[in-house]
C-alpha cells in the first residue's frame, strides 16, 4: 500500500505539482520552439515521453549496476585486479553526465528512425526539432534525478527503484506534454489577437508560460495533503480522539 501511494504521489508530482516546465523550468527550448501547433505539439510531446522513459531506464540500469559503489558489475571486473574491499568502493558516478548524454542521443536516434519510417507527415513536420530533444534538459533532468537519490540526495521518494524511476520518468512526459499542448492551444488563439509588435514572438510566448507557470502553483502542497489523507488510519483516528479527550 505504502509503495502504491509513493507511485500515485510521484505521478501526481511529476505531471501537475512540480511540472518540469512550470516548476523546474527545465525543456524551456522545444517548450517555446514547437508550441505553435497543438497537433505538432502533441507529437513532440509524446515523443519526449517515449525518449525520457527509455532513457531513464537506460540510465537507471547503467546507474544501479555499474556506476554506484557497490554496482554488480564494476565490483565484479575490479576485483580481477583489486581486493575485494577495494572493488567494492569503485565509484564510477562522475561519469554519469557523459552516458547520460549517450543514452539520451542514442534514444532520440531510435525514435526518429521509426517515426521516419512509420511516421514519415509527422517526422517532417517536426524538421530540425526531432534532433533537438537530444538537447533537452527534461530528459536529463529526469535521469539526474534518480543519480541524485542514489547518491543521498533527498527526492520525493524514499528511494528510486525501476517502478518509481519509470513513473518518474512517464508521467514528467506527460505534464511536459500537457504544458506544450496548453501552450500550443493558446498560441493559436494569440494568432488572430491584436499583439503589439514589441511582444510577438518569443515575448509573448514566455509571458503567457509565466503566467501558466503561476496558474500551476494552485497544485502546491496537493501532494502532501493527498499523502496525509491515503496514509490516515482508524488507529491515528482513535489516538487523535484520545487526545482530544484529554
């Protein structure tokens, strides 16, 4: 029960409450460039999800079993050439930016191969911004996450095992999603606005993903009143009314 509510909370966070664009404010570059569009945006945003999911999956295999001290596999090929108690703290984590970018490229490649081969409209339609999600620090921050867990950091999990890691992972895709679908909506209708010309553009779009950014704010603390209410038992029912009799 305990491991289901921390995957319900994780999801809620990622997607609405602490959204990557509107709280972290990380994949700004697509989040502005391809919200012109509410159907390319809504292809960038499940491509995004597709590549964020594999490459956290990626990441969080390389991490828990090569990288961190301890990792299976690091501890195995040292201890040809170490002692035991040596090869057991071999700590690969400073190269954790470097395959992260790797995993990050190489999945971004698999998915514009299939789309150019499946999806040839929509993989046109996307031009030069397909490439780009290699660039996007969403997904890397998503993969810095569970490194960060893994090193001690606190998170909003007890701890990143495959299942929180992959919800992590999936639904900050899907409130990356939601966020360039409302902005790709909302740029449309900007379309047929009278918009002085000083604001067109890119001012106009980061001063409408303000005021999105201060809209989602409403969630703030919905996670941690959501996780009061799951977590409420009979049994801290009938010692809140012992001490209230008291």
């Amino acid at each position: 029960m305990v491991y289901f509510i921390d995957i319900l909370l994780i999801a809620l966070s990622a997607a609405l409450i602490n959204n990557f664009i509107f709280y972290y404010f990380v994949g700004a570059c697509p989040f502005i460039g391809v919200s012109r569009n509410v159907d390319m945006a809504f292809g960038m945003g499940c491509a995004v999800t597709f590549v964020m999911s594999i490459a956290v999956f990626l990441s969080w295999t390389i991490t828990t079993f090569i990288l961190v001290p301890g990792a299976p596999v690091s501890t195995f090929i040292a201890g040809f050439f170490l002692s035991a108690e040596q090869a057991a703290t071999i700590d690969l984590t400073i190269l954790s930016y470097i395959i992260y970018i790797f995993v990050i490229a190489s999945s971004v490649q698999f998915v514009e191969m299939y789309m150019r081969k499946f999806l040839p409209l929509l993989y046109k339609s996307f031009g030069v911004f397909l490439p780009l999600i290699t660039t996007n620090c969403a997904i890397m921050f998503a993969c810095l996450i569970i490194l960060s867990k893994v090193s001690g950091v606190e998170n909003p999990a007890d701890a990143w095992d495959l299942g929180r890691a992959l919800t992590l992972a999936f639904f900050g895709g899907v409130g990356f999603t939601i966020a360039i679908v409302i902005m790709a909506g909302i740029r449309e209708e900007l379309e047929l606005c009278d918009i002085p010309k000083p604001f067109q553009g890119a001012a106009i779009t980061l001063v409408v993903g303000g005021i999105l950014a201060l809209a989602f704010m409403g969630f703030t603390g919905v996670n941690t009143g959501l996780k009061k209410a799951l977590t409420f038992t009979p049994v801290a029912e009938a010692e809140m009314n012992d001490s209230g009799s008291h």
